[in-house]
C-alpha cells in the first residue's frame, strides 16, 4: 500500500471535513505544489486538499543538469514543503481516474473528488527513436544519478558522451558536463540551431561557451538510432560511450485514458480558466495543459508555465468555493535564464522593442542562480501564507501551445530547464 502522509488539520471556524469540497491534485512538482499551497491558503478551510505524488521527493527540475554531474544538493522533502499547510500528502502512484464516478484509483482505494487537478508533467518521449528508451540518460530523477554515478569511468577512459537537443535542457546539461568533466568530450547534437526561441545574439552567445568549454557543437543533426557506442544519424554515425537524451516530450498517458480530450501528444485541452473542455470539473497545470483555440502570446514550458498555472487554478477554485466568477489566466512574460555551467550563462529580457536586451557572463550566472533559489524560496513563502507572485498577472492574453514531435530526435524541450 502506499505510504501516506497527512498534513490536513482543522482550523478554528473551519467547516466540517463532511461539508468541505473535495479536491484532489495528481502530481506535486511546481505546478501541482504551488496549486496546493495556494489553495489551502486562499480556501479558508473550505476545501479538503489531497495531494498525490509518486515519491516524497521534490523535484528540482532545473537543477538536473547540476545533479547529472554528481554535484550536491539539498534534498527536498514534501512531507517538509506540505507541513502544517492543511494539505493532506499522499505517496503513490494514481492508477485510474474514473469521470464519470469522480474517483481516482489509488494504491487500490478509489478516493472521491469534486474537483480534480492534474499537474502531471511531462517527460522525454523515449520510444520515438529506436534504441533511446534501453540505452539514453534521461534527465529526470532517477536517470540522472544513474549517469553521475557512472561518470568517474566515463572521464577515466577519456571517454565522448553525446547529448541530444539543443533547447534550453540540453545546452545547460553539455556545459555543465563539460565544466565539471573536462576529461570528457562533450558532443551536442540538435535537430535544428541551438535555442531557436533566443534571439540572433543570445545564440551566438551560447555558442561561443560552448566553444570555450571544448563542447563540439553539430546543429542540423537528425537522429536516427542510438546505438551502444554511437548515435545513427542521417549525416553518418557519431562515436559515443553515453548518450543523455533532452529532446521530444509525452504527457503522462493517465489523462488521455481516463476520457479527457488531449492533443496526439497527451496534453490536456483546457479552456481559457484552464479547465478540461470535455470535463470542467477537471483542470490542468504546468506542462500538460495546452489551450484549445491558442491565441496571443505563447507560454513557455517548465517553470514558466508550471507557477502561474498552478497558482491560476488555485485561484479559481477559491473563486468557485465562494460562488466567484472565475478568471481568465494572464500571463507576463519572464526572461530566458540558461546556465552554461557555474560561472557562466546567459540571460535574454522579454522584447519590449526592436533590440532585445541580453545579459551573459558571470551576471547572468548569479541572476540565474538566484532565480533557481527563488522558487524553493516562493513555495515556502506560500506554506507560510504569504502572498507573492502576483506579478504573473497582466494583460496579455497567454497561449499554452501544443508541443507536438515531428519524429525523429523531433522538436526540443527548449524550455523546460528554464526559469
């Protein structure tokens, strides 16, 4: 059975557990964990929250890259960001959802629901490229220290690892590698150019770290294969000990069974209050969401989309418990932070004209750094009651796009490491 554990304490003035509404989120990564947090603390005790997650670990994604490295960092606890918040935490995997009974299936219990959250996420579509699924490093949980613990033989042999997708995952996954390995040979392979959502000169900024990191860069490079020692490619076979696979992405196939409507990749159509258009009760946050009739300025993948997401839909179903009109979600849009290891990176302000402002170098490096930090930072601010984050809201009307893979080696999670 799976493990739970139970944060949900009643307040003084608080309704009974018996009256209160049912809400149930799947997945505490940014999106599910800020959508908790900011529920408990804008229902004013009139809603039971569950939060279901697969591990109690909490996942900084964007630091991944760091972890592949075999670089410390702090191990984050949910039982530790959910406590004393009135959010009932939950250990194991959903098996099922059922629409029509509003249950999910849980670890063989089926728990009701009045309203359900999925901030599921999204992962690397493995099985798009033959050979990917037995042989690639992923840059997700366990993948990633799964490659750290092999990295001491790889740079003993000198050995040449590949990394495959030139968004914003895998350039900081080559430089981090290259800085902290320097007995590695570094190759990035990418469909496309590098960062194709940066401008002209962000671009040529990351290409020249890259250059100095010894990192050997092939733009224009359709995967075909990967193989044990070597990717296949249309351009002829590239020699490699170890590949780490950041490119193409799946949404988690739960919501598609379950009967909601979803795109060919998975995501969730969701009106303009990010409900599910085939079943409102039903919302959908962070990476999984995806607008039926986008419109306005696209929204970004990862955190970018994860936070104001998770927050929206805590929003309106704080407005819903009180009878409120729910709100259209809005979105303003952030700088594009890239690491290029610990003492570089680059940063490009949203264009408010012509000539976009870029930011590199050491600067950068510590905007960066401090950003990552931020967003633990805002999660606990968020446990405490305490407000922030209203600065996602603005005028714009946003646009969840659908990411959808053209096949081999396809279109890159080009912002899903950044923040």
């Amino acid at each position: 059975m799976p493990n739970e554990t139970s944060d949900l304490r009643s307040r003084p003035g608080d309704p009974p557990s018996s009256t209160r509404a049912r809400i149930v989120i799947v997945g505490a990564g940014y999106a599910g964990l800020s959508c908790a947090l900011r529920l408990a603390r804008k229902s004013g005790g009139r809603a039971q929250i569950t939060l279901i997650n697969g591990s109690e670990s909490f996942v900084e994604r964007i630091r991944l890259h760091e972890r592949a490295t075999g670089a410390p960092g702090p191990c984050l606890t949910l039982p530790d960001m959910v406590r004393d918040a009135g959010v009932q935490l939950r250990i194991g995997w959903v098996e099922s959802i059922d629409l029509q009974q509003r249950t999910v299936t849980f670890g063989g219990e089926a728990i009701a629901w009045d309203r359900l959250v999925l901030a599921l996420g999204a992962q690397v579509d493995v099985d798009a490229v033959p050979g990917v699924r037995e042989l690639a490093y992923e840059l997700d949980e366990s993948s990633t220290f799964a490659l750290a613990a092999r990295l001491s033989t790889l740079v003993a042999e000198g050995a040449r690892v590949a990394v495959v997708g030139g968004g914003l995952t895998g350039v900081e996954a080559a430089s981090e590698l290259a800085e902290a390995h320097p007995g590695l040979s570094i190759v990035l392979v990418t469909r496309g150019d590098i960062v194709p959502g940066l401008s002209h000169k962000a671009r040529q900024r990351v290409r020249a770290a890259l250059t100095r990191r010894g990192v050997e860069l092939r733009e224009h490079v359709s995967v075909r294969a990967l193989r044990h020692d070597m990717l296949i490619t249309e351009q002829g076979p590239i020699v490699c000990a170890a590949c780490v696979w950041t490119t193409g992405f799946v949404a988690s196939p739960l919501a598609r069974s379950a009967g909601l409507a979803t795109n060919d990749r998975g995501q969730v159509w969701v009106d303009a209050q990010l409900r599910s258009v085939s079943h409102p009760a039903v919302y959908a946050a962070g990476d999984l969401a995806v607008h039926r009739e986008p419109q306005g300025v696209p929204v970004p993948m990862g955190c970018k989309s994860a936070f104001p997401t998770g927050f929206y839909v805590a929003e309106n179903l704080s407005a819903m418990l009180t009878g409120d009109t729910e709100r259209t979600f809005r979105y303003t849009a952030v700088p594009f932070c890239i690491s290029l290891g610990r003492t570089d990176g680059v940063i490009e302000l949203p264009a408010t004209h012509t000539k976009p402002m870029v930011v590199h170098g050491m600067l950068a490096a510590r905007i960066k750094e401090l950003i990552c930090r931020g967003t633990v930072w805002a999660l606990a601010l968020e446990r405490r009651r305490a407000a922030w984050a209203h600065w996602y809201r603005s005028r714009t009307t946003p646009r969840l796009q659908a990411h959808v893979d053209a096949g081999s080696a396809g279109r890159d999670i080009s912002e899903r490491a950044g923040v």
